[in-house]
C-alpha cells in the first residue's frame, strides 16, 4: 500500500554539481547544487535550479554563463564545503585549494581537479518560485583521460560521481553497473514476427 507523503521534493538521486560563475568584477565563485539534470540532447543542454538569493543567480543572470562541475568520490569534503560557505564571505576556491580555469568559450570557471567539466551558455531561465531555472546550452565538455573509456566518453564508474539524498541529507555514490542500457527490458519484450 502507498502512503501519500504530499507535494515535496522527494525524487531520489539528486547530482551533486558544483557551479562555477564569474561575478561582474571577474571573480570566480562555485555553488554546490543538486537540483539538476540533462534537459535535451539537441541542442545538448543542462538545467539547473539556483535561488534568486545566491550569488550564483546574480553571477549567471549577470554574465550569461555557467559552468557544471561533477566531482569524484575523492573531492566529495570539497563538494559539501562549497555548500556550507557563501561566496559572498568567502573564496570558495582559495579555501578548498581547487584551480579555477577560465572557460575560452564561455564566461565562466571550470574546476581543474574535477573529472568531468560542461561549459554552458545560458539558453533560457525560468521564474519557478523560490528558484530560477537556468538552461545552459552545452558549448564544451572537457574530462581527464583517466576516466575515458575506450570509446571516448566518460564512464560512471571511473568518475564515481556524488550523489545526494535530500530527505536524508546524505551523500551516495553509485554501486556496481548491472547492466548495458536496452538488454534488462528484453527478457520482457513480447516476441517479434519474423520480417
């Protein structure tokens, strides 16, 4: 039996991505977000949902650019502190010791050590309430080799990518692959005629 639980917030995962922005003045500032996702794939593009109160919202509207950054397992203690501190008090970069690198096709800063960097012109934004809903147009995905397969792409299991529970306010990561896309539904497709 379902318990209605009522209208909330509740979809389980949620990405941890970090957004890197430039203020008007050229500086730059990440923001820990998880309201996030891929929202088309032509023309390739993200969205993210920031809070009219961040820096972040002034910095994107400001500049009309982002940048998402997916960490690794390993930078997970980065990942949390750039969510608990405000750019407005602190530098973000200075204080968890990453590189900012300034994207030669947006303006924004990409994270150095991350593995897997998108750079994003925004599209599109949306008033939903309390967040404004960016579209970012994909530009330029740079990832390290290390986590490349043999087809070029970059492989979850290499990135090892954090994920969060809102609910539980908790951090994932994922488990082991099961299987390939379009091979799990097979066993229940009903059988095709010969043609």
């Amino acid at each position: 039996m379902k318990r209605s639980l009522g209208a909330a917030t509740l979809s389980l995962p949620s990405p941890v991505w970090v957004i890197g922005s430039f203020d008007a003045q050229g500086r730059p500032n990440l923001m820990t977000v998880s309201w996030a996702g891929i929202c088309c794939s032509d023309p390739p593009c993200v969205a993210i949902s920031v809070r009219k109160n961040r820096l972040t919202h002034r910095n994107i509207s400001t500049t009309g650019a982002f940048t998402v950054n997916v960490p690794g397992c390993r930078h997970l203690a980065q990942a949390d502190l750039i969510g608990m501190v405000s750019g407005v008090v602190a530098d973000k970069f200075a204080t968890t010791g990453l590189t900012a690198v300034s994207s030669e096709l947006v303006n924004a800063p990409y994270v150095q050590e991350f593995p897997l960097n998108l750079e994003c012109r925004v599209l599109h934004s949306s008033d939903l309430g309390s967040h404004t809903q960016f579209i970012g147009l994909i530009c330029d995905v740079k990832a390290d080799e290390a986590v490349l397969g043999r087809q070029g792409v970059p492989l979850a299991g290499l990135v090892q990518p954090v994920l969060a529970s809102a609910p539980e306010r908790s951090y994932y990561t994922l488990g082991p692959q099961l299987v390939r896309t379009a091979t799990a539904g097979k066993a229940l497709q009903p059988d095709q005629p010969a043609v």
